[in-house]
C-alpha cells in the first residue's frame, strides 16, 4: 500500500514575472516533498505573447524558453535550462511533473493574411450574421527566431478555424473562417450553440496536418522535459476525437503510466460525464461541479446543507476519474472563472478533498502561499500543513460517514496496519459548535487523540467500544488522530 497522493498547482494567477519560477521549484522541491507533495503541476512551459504573459497565449510551442522571440529569451517563469533542471529537482525527491499544454489555440502571429471569412453571432456560433467577406487576419506562424529549428510547420489559415481580430478595420468579432471542408468541430462543448472557438486564432483538429504535427509536437515536449504528464488546457473547445488519439499515441510513445487531466469548466456533473464517456475514461477530469458546491458552500454559510456536500459531484459518481480542488487561478478573485471559496470555509474543503478515500486532491498554490493582484490573500500554508499531514500520515483505511446533521458532518478513516498509528476522525460544522461521536476502532481504545488542525486542545481518549465524542468549533474542522508521546 502506498502512501496518499497529492498533486500541487505550482502557480497562481499574479506570480512575478521575473522569470525565477523555475528556480523557486527547484529550491523548494525537498520541503513540498517533505510535506507530502508527490506531484506538481506546472504553468504553461511554452513561448507566449510576452514576458509577463501566464503561458495561456501561446505563441511558439518549440520554444521553451531559448529563443529570442516576444520580448525575451526566457518565458516569464524561466529558461528552457532551468525549467529543465526544476523538473528533475522534483524528480530526484520523488514528485512527479505534469505540464500544462495549451493546445486549443494560437495568439501572437507573426505575420497576417488575407481571408475570407464570416462572422458569427457571439452568443451562438451557429448563426451566422454576415455574408462572406475578407479580412486582414493576425494567421501566420513563422518563427523567424527559431528558423525551423525541432520543427519546420509554419501555421497558416488553413490550419485554423476562427480568428477574433480584422486588423484592415480595426474590428473585434468572432470571425470563421472559410474554406474546402472548413467549419466549426461538431465534437465539442455546445454551450453557445458551438463553442469549438474560445479565443485567439482557433487550431483546426480536423485538418490532418494539424493532427500529425501536434501529437509530434507533444511526443517532443515530453521527451525534452522528461515529464510524467500533462494537464490538458480547455478540451471541451477541442475536438474530442483528437484528445483520444493524442492521449492515445503519448502513451503508446511513452509508457500506460502517463498522466492525463483534462480541464472541462461544465458546473453540472452531466456535462464532466458525458465528457469522460466521448474519450472512453482515458483521463481524468477536474471536478468543477464539487468546486462550485463548495464555493456556494462558503458563501451560505449555515444555510447550506453540508450532507449535500457530494451531491452532483464527479468524485461521488466517478472517483477514480476525479481530481477534487478548492480553488485554482481561473477561480481568483477578478479572473475568468471567479469563484472564490472564502476563507473561513477553505480549511473544511480541503479536509473534505484531502482527507476522504475518493478523488486525487490538488492544492491550489496561491491558497498555500496566497494571491497577489487587485484582491491580494495571504496564504494558509500553516493550517494546510496540518492537513497535509493529516492525508500523508493519518487518513488510511476504510472509511465511515457520520453526514446526518445539516450543519454537522463527520467521518472517520479507520487505519491501516502498513502505516503505524494511522487513522483519524473528522468533525465540520458550519454553524454552531457541535460534536459527533463516532467509532474508530476496538483496537484504538484507550489511546489519547488531539485536534490535528490546534483549533481544540481537548484531549479525546477513545472508549473500549471503540467509539468517542469528537467536537468542532463553529464553522470550523477538526481533525482528531492520535500522536504518540504527545
């Protein structure tokens, strides 16, 4: 039996572009090891519009930080050198790297075109609402700098689907782009009637060209980097025919263990299901829809029944395809996807990702270290500590609800004989202070056990049934295990 997993989401939204990212990871690889890290998930590697630029609008996905192209040789997290020496930091302690590969389109071109296109409706990408025109288009890819160097592919308008921008009239408008066999990818995400276009210049994974030089491209992203896998960038705006057969292909090139998860921002559980079911469970998915219970959660309060918790949620219906999170960039303050769980709730949802047998948990960096821009946050690298320990040393065995309270939920996790004095009881409340008394054990009675998170210092002795009343400050968690000579 190995010990639990945890991945980490090494960024958040607002982190200097100073371009010592890549160094940071490295320095600190050990310690996140150390407190139970056992993967990493990295910002986007590849050349974006700018220095500063987060990596989400890619330009040259050759250059990971070596050529002198958009305003520097490195990307704003570092050179191509020490991203690769950050990867294997991590690897050396233990903890495995997957990248996030954006995909789904292109920004930044180097030169234009002149296209013929039509625009369509921008709350439905189905209606058109102009006849064909032509455009001056930002369409053409050359990578002067770079000069063909891992790859001679120069992008044209034939390779793409949508653009956003006419640079002859200075007008901004959803523009597809027409040609032989060319429209929008009927295997995608129908929010907007078709939403195969999300931004930028949009990739055209219908065309064969396209298909063959991005699964080169990735087979020569991983072997550069030697990573363990991917994080897939807004797959529901790609075809999903394609992601099969890239996943397909990277695992055929690099070994079944290869890891896959897709972002699909769908709230409602069909949407994450239905996604799971078009690549035949190949990856695994965020759980959006358990983010948003716990984000409504957080802003309810007391009024939210917390036996719902799971409710809708991928990690209930398909757990071993789930990867649980609280919050990540997309949901910071004043971001795309803003949907920030408040603070007084963040330490009950990670105790209910970090702490149950269900789910991959990632922790969101800028909940460890905090956020900065226009809504800065300090981070909670102290109580998650705690909960860090509580997953990587306690939370083994099986494990028994107590969710029968509205406002008082519990469960506990019973131990493993391969993992010494482990075991633990978990108590939420998210109105008064409560208690829950529940069972951890015959074999635990008699044993002294202590709040965990040091919100409570009562000390609980388990009773000869095996069973104890374990209790929680409003709107607090409390996790209760048992620690030797303390």
């Amino acid at each position: 039996m190995k010990k639990n997993n945890t991945i980490m989401q090494f960024f958040e939204w607002h982190i200097e572009p100073d371009g010592n990212h890549w160094r940071r990871l490295k320095e600190m690889a050990p310690e996140l090891k150390e407190k139970g890290i056992t993967s990493i998930w990295i910002p986007p590697v590849t050349k974006a519009i700018s220095p500063e630029n987060n990596g989400y609008a890619t330009y040259d996905l050759y250059d990971l930080g070596e050529f002198n192209q958009k305003g520097s040789i490195r990307t704003k997290y570092g050179t191509k050198h020490e991203l690769i020496e950050a990867i294997a930091a991590c690897q050396n302690t233990g903890i495995k790297v997957y990248i996030d590969v954006v995909m789904n389109h292109k920004a930044g071109a180097d030169e234009t075109e002149l296209i013929n296109v039509i625009e369509v409706d921008q709350e439905d990408r189905t209606e058109e609402i102009s006849d064909s025109f032509v455009i001056e288009a930002f369409t053409k890819f050359t990578f002067p700098e770079r000069d063909g160097k891992y790859s001679s592919f120069e992008w044209g308008h034939e390779h793409l689907t949508g653009t956003d921008y006419d640079n002859k009239t200075e007008k901004s408008g959803i523009f597809k782009i027409l040609g032989d066999d060319k429209d929008w990818s009927n295997h995608v995400d129908n929010e907007y009637g078709n939403y195969d276009y999300l931004m930028f210049a949009d990739i055209d994974y219908e065309h064969p060209e396209v298909k063959k030089e991005m699964i080169e491209w990735g087979k020569w992203l991983s072997d550069t980097l030697n990573c363990d896998g991917y994080r897939l960038d807004a797959i529901k705006h790609i075809n999903y025919y394609f992601i099969s057969e890239f996943v397909e292909e990277m695992r055929k090139h690099r070994g079944d263990d290869f890891y896959f998860v897709g972002e699909v921002w769908r709230p409602e559980l069909h949407g994450c299901q239905k996604y799971l079911d078009h690549v035949d469970y190949q990856i695994d998915l965020f759980d959006v829809p358990l983010h948003y219970k716990l984000h409504q959660s957080s802003n309810v309060g007391s009024d939210f029944d917390l036996t719902s918790i799971f409710e809708g949620t991928l990690v209930n219906s398909h757990p071993k395809n789930a990867v649980t999170f609280v919050d990540n960039h997309d949901t910071q303050p004043q971001e795309s996807l803003e949907s920030w769980v408040q603070d007084w709730f963040k330490p009950s949802a990670y105790a209910l990702i970090l702490l149950r047998k269900d789910g991959n948990p990632c922790l969101f960096y800028g909940d460890y270290y905090g956020i900065g821009g226009p809504e800065p946050a300090e981070g909670k690298k102290e109580i998650l500590d705690r909960l860090l320990f509580a997953r990587y040393e306690k939370a083994y065995g099986e494990q028994h609800d107590y969710f029968d309270h509205p406002n008082t939920i519990g469960w506990v996790r019973l131990g493993s004989k391969e993992f010494k004095h482990s075991g633990c009881a978990v108590v939420i409340s998210n109105g008064e202070d409560r208690e829950k008394r529940m069972y951890v054990g015959e074999r635990k009675a008699g044993e002294t056990w202590v709040d965990l998170t040091n919100s409570r210092d009562d000390q609980i002795t388990i009773e000869d049934d095996g069973y104890a009343t374990f209790p929680v400050n409003g709107g607090c968690v409390s996790v209760w295990a048992y620690l030797p000579n303390e």
